[in-house]
C-alpha cells in the first residue's frame, strides 16, 4: 500500500451536484429554485423565527411573569459541607478563595451557609450570608463567622 494508490470506500463519496450548467443536465434554468418568489432570488435570507407568514410561536405564546434584574443568587453551602470541608483539608479557614480554589464556587459567585448538618470543627467562616442557625452552630463550636460586603 502506498499513498498514491489511496482511494476511499467504494459508495462513501458522491460528485457534488452541479446546478445551473445548462438544460441537459437536469439542474439548469431554475438551477433548482422552482419558479419565482423570494426564495428563487439571490440575497435571499429567511429570518430566524419565520413560519412562513404564520403567527410565530415566540408571538403566539403569551407572556407572563417577571425577571426581576436586582435579584441576588446565592451559592449554598451547609454546615455538614464545611465539617467535611475542613477536616478533609485540615484547615480552620474557609474563605471565598478556598471555595474558589477547591472547585466550589466560580470568582462572581455570592455564597451563603445554611444550617443543615453539625459543625464541631473550631473555623473562621468567611461568606457573604449566613443563616441564624448556621451562625449559632458555628459560634458554638468556637469558630467566627465573617461577612463579605
């Protein structure tokens, strides 16, 4: 075998059609536009959402509801998340780059602890929102919860 004598598959390529060529080979005249209209025409482009002069489904499905632009989501993390958090670390404090470095949150990410679970690791908390709960169970235990403005 050598390069020269490469082909593919026998059945695996077909010519590329050849339109507008002349009337015998079949893909003449209209070139395989059918007859007139704004398709048959050059510069044509249809526009995204057109349904043929239909009533388009974004304008036939009503509106409802609204998004409110100043919402703020937080990233949750619980008390059973830092307990596991910290001793598989070792560590006594979680900040925002240890999320960030550990994968669990991304940079504009706002994080905000919860109550689920127990703590009983002594840690420094730092996180944009904390539950009563969560505050409570950690001032418990003797960590120190901080507030990122």
């Amino acid at each position: 075998m050598k390069l020269h004598t490469l082909k593919p598959a026998e059945g695996s390529t077909r010519s590329r059609k050849r339109i507008g060529r002349g009337s015998g080979s079949g893909m003449g005249g209209t070139s395989t536009r059918g007859h007139k209209g704004a398709q048959s025409r050059s510069g044509y482009s249809r526009k995204p959402g057109f349904e043929g002069g239909q009533m388009p489904l974004q304008r036939r499905v009503p509106k409802f509801g609204f998004k409110n632009p100043g919402k703020v989501t937080f990233k949750v993390l619980n008390l059973d998340d830092l307990q596991k958090l910290s001793e598989a670390y070792n560590t006594t404090t979680l900040d925002l780059n240890f999320f960030q470095g550990h994968g669990l949150i991304s940079k504009k990410d706002k994080v905000k602890v919860l109550g689920r679970g127990e703590i009983n690791a002594k840690v420094s908390v730092v996180a944009h929102g904390f539950s009563d709960t969560a505050k409570a169970q950690i001032e418990k235990a003797g960590g120190s919860t901080n507030l990122v403005s």
